[in-house]
C-alpha cells in the first residue's frame, strides 16, 4: 500500500496511558505541526519533540496490514508498551511538594518543598498562574488542561520545570481536582532523576 502525498495525510495518534490527558494534548498540537511530512517522519518529530519531558516516549505507525484508512501513530509515554502503575503514596510524603490553586487557576498555597523545587521563596509564587515556570517548549493549552480537569477528577504526567536560576527540573505531577476543598485544586510534584 502506498501512503498519499504527504499533503494529504490524515493521521490520527493513539497515546498510552490513555489517561495520561497532558500527553494527548502535547501529541494532538505537535501531529497538527507535522501533518505535511510522512508516517515514520511524524513520529520521529513527535517523539523527538517529547523527549525531553517523556525520556522513554517512543512513537510508532500503526503497519499497513493492522488497518485501512487514516495513519495511526501509537505514542507510549513509557517506552513500548504498559508499564506498572507507580502507586501515589508518594504524595503523602513530607518531602513531596504541594500547590494549591484557586478558581482563578493561580498559586493560592505553596509549601516549602515546592518552593525548594521551583528555586523561588514560596511568597513569590503566590498569585502566579499555574503553570508559569513551565518551559514554554512544553507548554500546553493551560485552559485545555483546566477543562480537562472539570471531567476527570486527576490529571497525572510530567513536565519542565524552570528554576529562577536558569536550571531546569523534570518533574512528575499528580493534580487533584478539590482536593483542597471546592475550586481549590492541589497539585502534588516530585523531581525525576
């Protein structure tokens, strides 16, 4: 089978976890930038544009024989295939860094893990959007994100943070939708290494 020119490709990518709703999102705007060059190109930019925040991500298309019709680009987060899900009993550790936002999607609390982690007195991120110290190469739809809040009570992925000494931290987040009580989201962060 042949591929249509690449100007007429359609392809649509499946990502693993499906849960996993940041990773969606990042993988829908990045295939909507690389619509115009071939299958294996697609998920070679895709999965180059992810690595940085996903280090295991891999991409791959759907072969010929598994199905007609549009291009399918398979993105797993965690290499090939399913990994084991890490438990969250990590979030009630001490040591874990915690932020709350308000309704109005900016930092309303912030411990002193968190502080340490974003490298910033944790006054100075009060009142600052969530969000905000995220690399902007990775940054996503934050009212996307917030939307998708409203119909999942979770979201859970990684991100870049930007330290105000310049240095960058990749980060895993869980975020709980009222989990500090209503409108009041709390988003649980640890360091990946």
């Amino acid at each position: 089978m042949t591929h249509p020119r690449s100007a007429d490709l359609k392809a649509v990518a499946h990502t693993f976890p499906s849960d996993d709703v940041v990773l969606r999102q990042r993988v829908q705007a990045l295939l909507g930038r690389e619509r115009r060059r071939g299958p294996a190109r697609i998920a070679a930019g895709i999965e180059t544009a992810l690595r940085p925040v996903y280090p295991n991500v891999t991409a791959s298309v759907r072969s010929d024989v598994a199905g007609f019709g549009d291009t399918v680009i398979y993105v797993f987060r965690d290499g090939s295939g399913p990994r084991a899900v890490d438990a969250d009993t990590w979030i009630a550790e001490p040591t874990t860094a915690r932020v709350v936002t308000g309704p109005a999607g900016v930092y309303v609390e912030v411990n002193d893990a968190a502080a340490r982690l974003f490298g910033r007195p944790a006054e100075a991120m009060i009142g600052r959007a969530a969000g905000s110290s995220t690399r902007a190469d990775v940054r996503i739809d934050g009212d996307a994100v917030w939307a998708s809040l409203q119909r999942t009570p979770r979201l859970h992925s990684f991100a870049i943070v930007c330290r105000d000494d310049g240095s960058d931290a990749r980060v895993e987040f869980l975020t709980l939708k009222d989990a500090d009580g209503p409108g009041r989201n709390v988003t649980y962060l640890r360091e990946c290494h």
